[in-house]
C-alpha cells in the first residue's frame, strides 16, 4: 500500500503564525504534552518550537513516537528554520528522523533483549 507524501507548512504574517498539514491546521497534541508555549513557534528551540516538533511527529508517526523524538527533532529540524513561510513533506521528515527512530519498550522486554532470550 502506499502511502500519499503529506506537506507540512508553516506561515509567518506579522505576529501571526499558521501551520499546516495537507492545507488543513495542524493540531498541536497539547492531551500528550503541552508546553505552555501559546502557538507553534520555528527557528529557535524553545516552547513553540518543542511543540511544533511534537505536533508534527505525533501526526506524522503517530502519537506513540512524538514524545520520545521530539527533542532531537525540534533540535536538528524546527530551530533550524530561518525563513517565515517553510514546508516539509513526509520524505523529508522521514529522512531526518529514521536514524533516530524510539521504538517503545518496557523494561521486562528490554531485559529479556539484553539476557538474549529473545
């Protein structure tokens, strides 16, 4: 099955800032974390940056991946925007998260993984 490439945009006008996925608002997940940052932020890494990175990795990998990967994510791609209007589509987001990829694990998984029995 393949899956249709999404494109995510963020929009500068004045004070105002929008984001998107596929030309519709992007949902910030403040239910899995909520920053206090007021709205979504880019080119620094703070609240509205951290809660764009998890915004979007919660809508592009689900909300499973988003709360362990949004730090490097919001380090390596979000503070790194310089420009008021940006665009990422799924390959590029892709791309810059697959060697950082969180599996989720619990510990009785974990240390059967680490005594190889499984």
């Amino acid at each position: 099955m393949i899956v249709p490439m999404k494109v995510y945009s963020g929009r500068r006008e004045g004070e105002r800032v929008t984001v998107t996925v596929d030309g519709q608002p992007l949902d910030p997940c403040l239910g899995l974390r909520n920053f206090q940052a007021g709205g979504f932020e880019w080119g620094y890494g703070g609240s509205g940056p951290s809660q764009l990175a998890l915004a979007i990795l919660a809508e592009h990998a689900g909300p499973q991946a988003a709360p362990g990967g949004y730090r490097h994510f919001v380090q390596t791609v979000i503070a790194e925007i310089e420009t008021g209007n940006w665009r990422l589509t799924s390959d590029e987001i892709d791309q810059r998260i697959a060697p950082t990829t969180i599996v989720p694990m619990d510990l009785k998984t974990l240390m059967r993984k680490v005594k190889g029995e499984i």
